[in-house]
C-alpha cells in the first residue's frame, strides 16, 4: 500500500508544483519548482517500494 500511496501524493505534488510555476509572483513559481521536485522525489520512492516490497 505504502507503493501506491507515495506514487498518488508524488503525483499531487507534481501537478500542483506545475500550477504554481505558472504564477506571475516569483515566490510562488519557487514554491512550485520546489513542490515538483518533490513530487517526482516521491514518485521514485514509490518505483523503490515497488521494487523491493513495503517492508523498507
């Protein structure tokens, strides 16, 4: 279960990251580069889990 969900909150925080990367404030497209990295820093940790089982 822990592969599925860290894939879906990888997902989410990616595509938030992108929303907020189209904003005309610098802040919030810096939060969203930030959000998007670890979204796709999420996605991995799920492929792991995936690959090794949810006992780590």
């Amino acid at each position: 279960m822990g592969e599925l969900k860290s894939k879906v909150e990888g997902n989410v925080n990616e595509a938030i990251g992108k929303a907020k990367k189209q904003s005309n404030d610098p802040e919030t497209r810096a939060e969203g580069r930030g959000q998007e990295v670890k979204g796709k820093a999420q996605q991995a940790k799920g492929e792991v889990q995936g690959a090794l089982g949810d006992d780590i």
